[in-house]
C-alpha cells in the first residue's frame, strides 16, 4: 500500500511526495529535529486562530505554503530556497539556465512582498518595487507573470482592496496591492524614472542594461531608506551605547541584520569580458572576504574608513546560480537541452544552460570581435577607436535625407524569418542601422488587425521594402547600380517580381529590376524603370568566400560599425509611441492601438542579428582543390530524426547588404580625360599649369610627366 499515516495521523502517499527529494517523508516527521510550525502550538497560539498561521507564512522559510495558500501554486524546493535568498539578502544576484523560469520567479517575489509588507506608521506604503529592463518589454515579461498570478489566485485577491490590481500603461504598467505596488517601466535614459523612489529595485536581464545608467539612475531608487527616520534613531542611539560601553556583540549582530532597501540583479549569463561578469566577480569577491576587515581593506581601498568598511557587510551579498545540471529532472525538456549541448558550441551552451561566464564565442565572428564593433562611448573612447565615428550613433526607424543607404533581403519565411538589413554608405565606413523581420505567421496576424491591406505575404514584403526605401533613400556609386542585395532562393524571384508589378505598386512608384550587367545579357535589360536589384546566388563559393571574409575584415577594421544599444533611443520612441496610442484613443473613442514596427524592435532586431553572427561557424567540405568552404549555423536534430539548423536569416540579409556597401565604398574614382587638341594659345605655360602633360592611369603619367621618359630620351640622342 503506498498510503500510509504518519505520527500525527494524517495519511499521505509517500510516491507523490517524491518530487521534494526527501525520501520517505512519514519516515522523515518521526524526527525528533522535524519542526512543523502548524502542529505544534502553543496554548495562546490555538486562542488566536489565524494569528499564527499568519505569522509562519510571512517567515521566508514557510515561502512555499504562502506561494500554495495566497498564489495557488506549488513551487520546488530550489524555488523556495532562491525566494528565501531574495527575501533575505539586500543585494541578491540571481544566474539560472535559461528555461529555470527566472523572471517568474522574480514576479513570485514581488508579489508576495508588496503583499505581505504592511505598511509604515504614517500610512505611506511599505514596499516599492521598481522593475526595469533595458528594453520595454523586458521588463513586460515580469508583469505578464505577475498578471497571471492575480488572475489564478482568488484567495490573493479576496485579501486585497478595491483598488488593488494589474493597470497597464503606454510607458509603465502597475501591479497595486493596497498601500503597496510594483511598476513595470523601460530604463531609458533615466529622466523619466529618476525620481522614482523604491524599496526594491529588480534588475531582468542585466546583462542588456547599461551599467553607467544601472548605477547613477537605478540604483538610487533604493538610495534613500525605506525607514530613514527610523534608521537615524537607531544609528545614533548606537553611537551614543558605544561611547559609553554598553554596546555589545550581539546589539551589532541585530544592527547589521536590519531590513533595508534591496537592489536584485538577474539574468542569463554573459560574456567575462562584459559588465555583468564584473558585477559577479565583485559580489564573489566580497563573499569571499567573509566579513574579514583587513581583506575588505585591500579589497575596497584606502578610499573605505573603519566605519564604511563596517556597513560592507559581506552577508548582504548573495549569488545564486543554477546550472541546467542542478535543476530537478522533468522540469526542462531533456532532448531540447540536449540538442543545444550538442550542436551548440560550448560557450554559449554555457553561458545559456551551464550560468557560466564565458571567456568568447569560438565562431567565425566572435563575440569580442562584434562588441568591440558597438558605437558606444566606452568604445569610442578607446584609443584604437578610429576617427571616422567621433560619436554615438543609434538604430534609426528613418534615415537622413542626405545620407544613403542600402538593403539586404533574406527572403525566407516558413522555417526562417524575411529579413531586412540596412546600412548606412558613410565616406570610410557603413553603419547597419535598422533589421526588420517577418514571416508568414506575423504576415496573417497584421492583416486580421487590419495594419496592412496586401494579399498575399511577398507582395506584402515588397511593399515593406518600398516603404523602407522611401525612409531611407538609396545609394549610388555601385559600378553595376545596385542598393538592393535579394537572394535569388527561398521566394526572393517572387519577391522581385512584385517590386515592378503594376498592380502592387502605389501612384508616382516606378518599378524595381535587376541590375543591367555589362558583360551578360539580360531579359529585364531595356525595361523602364530602376534597375538597383543584385539577384546574390548564395550557391557561388567565390561569392560566398568573399562576403563572408570581407564581412569579418570589415568588422576587424572597423569600417562597419553597430548602433549602441540605447536606452536613450528606446525612451524617445517609447514617448513618439505613446503619443500616438494617445491621438489614435482619442480620435477612435478610446480604442487601443496595437503597435508595430517600433524603434525598440529595431533595437531588438540588431541585438538578435547580433547573436546570430556568434553562432555562424566555418567548415570545410571535400579535401584539396574540390574542397569549399562553407558558412552556417550549427545543425540541430528535429522531431523524427530529421536535421535542421538553427536560424540565420539576419546574417545572411546583413552579408547580403554588406557586399553592396563594400563595392561602394570601394568603387575606383573615375578617371576624366582631357581631350587633347586644340590651339596653341590655349595650351598653359609650366607657371600657369600644374606641370602636368599627361592625363591617364597613375603608372603611365607619373614616370610621364616626372620627365624620367624625356631624360632617357634625350641621352640617347
């Protein structure tokens, strides 16, 4: 039989309490250390019903029968433990593999604190929480969670007023409980948020958040105390016992054990050589102290007095980190880890299911390589910056009227995204300043919106493209003409031909053909029209070779260049977005409007294009002089055995545009010739000229006109 008593005479099964990892649990609360707060009372205890049981779910260490009895959810014991840790700790940092259910977790935290702090004295709320992403909609997903756990959780609600509730907002959205509440908002470039005063501060994904801004903006949320009065009272009465020797080790104890304002940081782990690998390195190193004064000494420097180095207490500190190995089985998808372990390579695995920092990327574009590509003012401040790029510069949603830009498409869209990349032609470098993507399943969502009234999806892609070009006006200086790289597989044919068909193109539009090739003849050659398409056969190994080499010497001598990511950016176009939900509301009879296209995705679209060149590996297929070299991602397996590869449409656009821009910038002058003739009057003198005679390539007039030919002449008369 699997039910059975335990000594208290409850039944219970001992297979389904397997899960907690405990063994037999009848066996385990015959322990004479097994504690159950809820059984064993005392006397005043069971006269106060209610009272009690209160105060076991507000101590962290019962956070698993608050989640169960408020939330309406079971959590693992490894989740009960992270919430203790965050619960405890005032600055916790929080590494898991990805799939952990990290910023879940962080809107299980949240939820329960501004439950379960009271509020102050004066009536003013007793728990602030800030949670910020670099982006919007980092920062959404903690609220989504948070949503979700109000909604499936009727005990939570009916302990709450009628003002409590999710409120979601263009620029923040609100979880208010009470007196308490937590908001969700964008980092930006912290104007907006500055004045924000919080108790807790929750950093998702900080390996996307700018640490200049994290420390002079976010951090202060929390800088003032959430009892400052309090807290005086108590730092001068302790002064006042210490002068007079009534202070002792265990007041000190209770002192520095206080409840403060917390600063939590989470995310996946990143790069060692990025910021938020230095932020681990410093909070292990304070741990690693363990409160010894003279290693905090030399740790800190003679910057810290006696007293500062006193509040640097070591036990603040924490650093959870949960590698896929440590996480219950069943909890993750086994043959999805799986498979990354064996097609992705091992630095990234790491860093993604491993919460390991790792040293850099090991494919064909590492990752140093590309972030020492980002215009941002620590790179340009670098002394191997160059010169051509003295400042920042940002993703654009439109481009300057006096600049030129050119296009790659990737015009996959089953499997893979339709990508576009554009890039800025600058005089000594291009700049890829906007990624946009698509595919047929956002294609079908946008037309039930009614955002576009295209039929068919490559129709719907060529008028994108047209709308793009509109904004960012074309370049020029192609021997052959091209500003528009489409791949000739994969729906690109359909896709050139929707760009001059009549019936898709708008009033004033002309149509768009493949290039004019001089030493080929082709059947588009004597339409009208603009003849700006390069139709890239990616089949080509010559082609293939020297894109991708010519992609990895351009990031090497930085003469291509990625926007920073920005959160003053990502501001501006939150304010331009919520200024026209505003006018579309009001215009409409309050109707919301559904966004797309923003500046934040073509934020997120370079960071995406980003992560892809990582995963862009080199081989070699077949041996000597029939061999080819081969760029893709690595190969994954699919259900059924079948084979596939991970995405890598935005690489492929970006090779696409690059090339382009490549033949641009390196186009040769044209050399005008002088048409020789004329009268002799006209001919200038040596004084009035430049000394010249001749006109034409540089090996033939430099010896010509240095009179090296007129000497050797002359000698041999």
């Amino acid at each position: 039989m699997s039910k059975t008593k335990n000594n208290n005479g409850l039944s219970y099964n001992k297979y389904d309490d397997a899960w907690l990892q405990l063994g037999d649990t009848g066996e385990i609360v015959k322990h004479p250390s097994f504690f159950n707060p809820l059984i064993r009372r005392t006397d005043e205890e069971r006269a106060q019903p209610g009272l009690h049981e209160m105060g076991v779910m507000v101590n962290p260490q019962y956070l698993a029968l608050t989640c169960k009895v408020f939330l309406n959810i079971d959590i693992l014991p490894e989740q009960a433990m992270v919430l203790y840790e965050l619960w405890e700790r005032p600055f916790p940092m929080f590494i898991a593999s990805r799939g952990f259910g990290k910023s879940w977790m962080l809107a299980v935290y949240a939820m329960l604190k501004i439950l379960l702090t009271p509020r102050k004295n004066d009536g003013s709320p007793g728990c602030k929480i800030v949670v910020v992403g670099a982006a919007f909609r980092q920062s959404k997903v903690i609220f989504e969670y948070m949503e979700t756990l109000w909604k499936n959780a009727p005990v939570y609600r009916d302990v709450c007023n009628g003002l409590s509730g999710p409120r979601r907002d263009v620029d923040r959205c609100t979880m208010r409980v009470n007196d308490n509440w937590a908001i969700c908002v964008p980092l930006g470039d912290g104007s907006k948020i500055r004045g924000l005063r919080a108790t807790i501060v929750l950093a998702d994904e900080f390996a996307s958040i700018p640490p200049d801004i994290y420390e002079t903006v976010v951090a202060g949320f929390a800088a003032v105390s959430s009892d400052p009065l309090g807290n005086v009272q108590a730092y001068y009465k302790r002064e006042a016992m210490k002068r007079e020797g009534q202070w002792t080790k265990d007041k000190e104890i209770v002192y520095q054990s206080r409840t403060g304002n917390q600063a939590i940081l989470s995310g996946t782990a990143d790069y060692s050589f990025k910021h938020f690998a230095e932020y681990w390195r410093r909070y292990k190193a304070y741990l690693y102290t363990g409160g010894d004064m003279e290693k905090l000494q030399k740790l800190l420097g003679d910057d810290f007095d006696e007293e500062q180095l006193m509040n640097m207490n070591p036990h603040d500190y924490s650093v959870i980190r949960i590698p896929y190995e440590l996480i219950p089985k069943g909890f993750m998808d086994e043959r999805v880890v799986m498979r990354a372990k064996a097609t992705v390579h091992s630095g990234i695995y790491q860093m993604e299911y491993g919460a390991v920092f790792t040293d850099d990327s090991d494919g064909f574009f590492k990752r140093s390589l590309i972030e020492s590509c980002v215009a941002h003012s620590q790179n340009i401040n670098n002394m191997y910056w160059p010169n051509w790029c003295p400042v920042p510069f940002d993703a654009l949603t439109r481009g300057t009227p006096d600049a030129r830009y050119v296009f790659g498409v990737d015009p996959a869209s089953e499997a893979d995204n339709l990508s576009i990349t554009v890039q800025e032609v600058l005089p000594y470098h291009t700049r890829i300043v906007h990624v946009w993507t698509t595919n047929r399943k956002d294609f079908n969502e946008r037309k039930k919106a009614g955002l576009t009234d295209v039929a068919d999806f490559y129709g719907y892609c060529a008028r994108k493209i047209r709308d793009l070009t509109k904004v960012f006006p074309l370049a020029e200086g192609h021997p052959l003409g091209a500003s528009i790289g489409l791949d000739a597989q994969g729906g690109g044919i359909a896709i050139m031909e929707a760009l001059h068909d009549p019936d898709k193109m708008k009033e004033g539009e002309v149509p768009f053909w493949p290039i004019v090739d001089p030493n080929k003849k082709g059947e588009y050659d004597l339409e009208p029209g603009l003849h700006i398409i390069e139709m890239v056969q990616f089949a080509r190994a010559e082609w293939t070779v020297e894109a991708n080499h010519g992609l990895r010497k351009d990031f090497e001598d930085k003469v291509l260049l990625f926007p920073r990511f920005d959160t003053v950016t990502l501001e501006m176009a939150l304010a331009e977005d919520k200024f026209r939900c505003d006018d579309f509301a009001a215009k409409n009879k309050g109707q919301k409007l559904t966004l797309y296209d923003t500046l934040e995705d073509a934020v997120m679209e370079i960071e995406e294009l980003k992560d892809e060149l990582t995963t862009i590996i080199m081989t070699r297929t077949g041996t000597g002089v029939g061999g080819r070299d081969r760029w893709d991602t690595p190969e994954t397996k699919l259900e059924g055995g079948k084979k596939g590869r991970l995405r890598k449409d935005r690489y492929s656009s970006l090779l696409m545009s690059n090339m382009i821009a490549r033949k641009i910038s390196r186009a040769p002058t044209q050399i005008e010739y002088q048409v020789i003739g004329g009268f002799a009057s006209d001919i200038p003198t040596e004084k009035e000229g430049d000394g010249a005679l001749y006109t034409g390539p540089d090996w033939y007039t430099k010896p010509m006109n240095s009179g090296f030919i007129g000497q050797s002449v002359n000698r041999g008369v």
